[in-house]
C-alpha cells in the first residue's frame, strides 16, 4: 500500500488560491488519488480523485505530477467554510485515512 | 435522499456493556464501511462489507462483530465494550468496493466507554 506525506498544517487567507500538497513516492500504476476533508465534528467528505491526468470539479482541482509520486489538492478560492483537515489517500483495496493537513483560513 | 444515516449519535457504556452501532444507506450502493477515529487521529477501517452477504475485516477489528443485514444496512457489535474503544464512529457507503469510487459518509456516534 502507497504511503502518503502531508503538511501536518497549513494557513490561507480567505478568497485566495491554495495548494495542498502530497507525496506518494511508491505509489503504483493502477493507484487512484483520493481527496477528502473533514470539518470540524463531521464525517469526511469526498473531494475528487484521479488517476493521471489533472481532474477539475465544482469544489476543486486535482494536479497529479507527471511520475505520480506527487499531487496537489487546489482550492481556487478558500472560504472560511473550507477549513477542514484534507486527507490525501493513494491505496488499492481500501482507504486509509492518515494524519492529514489541518487548513486554517484567515479572514 | 438522506444518504448515511447512524444511530445513535450519542452513547456512554460502562466497561463490560454491549452495545450495536446502526448504519444505513437509500444510495442503493453495493460496498459499507466501519471506521473509528480516536481524538487527534486519522480514520482506521473496522470492517468492511464490498456486497451484501460479504464482510471483511480491516485494520482493527478486535473487539468488534459486523453484520450486513441487507443492501442498505450494515451493523457494528461492541460485545464487551473496553475503554479503549471510547472513539467516533464513522458509516460510509460507496457504489462500488474499489477506488474508482467515492465513499459517502455518515454522520458519526461518539462513544464514550467508562
């Protein structure tokens, strides 16, 4: 199973573009990358994934390095409602949930 | 559509009490999943259901028996709760049991064992 490694934290301020970066250098070939966060006192809750090519949705976007061993989670303008811990997950099988990278947003 | 719902939100056992964690879906996905999350932690996998009449254990499973009762509902059994299962615990379902599918999440019980 593909470690990943995170920031344990990150700050932004609000209505600016933020960039969440993770690694996952053994990642294997048939590995999905898989964003979710977490407000506070709630479930987690999906993001996006990917596999290769750079992904886009209504919440975000998703940048996979060109060797995979890397992505980036893009928040193209935080709100305070995105405030959250967002975990990265690259795994076959089944999602496990690691440390993650606790957002602040900053008014 | 409510998507996950659990029951109950809140619960205090003493050592030794059992107790059942109920988790149910209207997504009419085919996969469910247990998870806990001790306070400043990640999620862990307890067990987990890819189809109806399967379940399969995680990454920690002790101390825990599951039951996927039909499609949309998928039990979690503390036997003899420990205080070392005080923790949130999270339902998720997803469409399909691999990773090509996003898991949608309950709303979680937060336990509390004495």
């Amino acid at each position: 199973d593909a470690k990943t490694t995170q920031p344990n934290s990150m700050e932004s301020n609000e209505e600016e573009p933020v960039h969440l970066p993770c690694n996952h250098s053994t990642i294997s070939g048939t590995d999905y990358i898989h964003w979710y966060r977490q407000l506070p006192s709630q479930g987690p809750e999906y993001v996006i994934h990917g596999l290769t090519s750079n992904v886009n949705n209504r919440m975000a976007s998703l940048a996979i390095a060109e060797d995979r061993k890397s992505s980036t989670l893009i928040l193209h303008r935080a709100t305070l409602r995105d405030a959250a811990v967002y975990y990265c997950n690259v795994l076959t099988g089944k999602l496990i949930f690691g440390q993650g990278t606790t957002l602040q947003v900053k008014p | 559509n409510a998507g996950v719902t659990q029951t109950p939100k809140f619960q205090v056992l003493k050592t030794g009490q059992s107790m059942t964690l109920q988790c149910a879906q209207d997504m009419n996905h085919n996969s469910m999943y247990w998870y806990r999350q001790d306070p400043g932690m990640g999620l862990r996998l307890i067990y987990y259901s890819a189809s109806e009449g399967t379940t399969d254990k995680g990454e920690v499973p002790n101390g825990y028996n599951v039951s996927r009762l039909n499609k949309r509902e998928f039990s979690l059994r503390l036997e003899s709760a420990a205080p070392s299962q005080t923790s949130v615990y999270f339902c998720a379902s997803s469409a399909g049991g691999s990773l090509t599918y996003e898991q949608y999440f309950g709303p979680g019980t937060r336990l509390t064992v004495t």
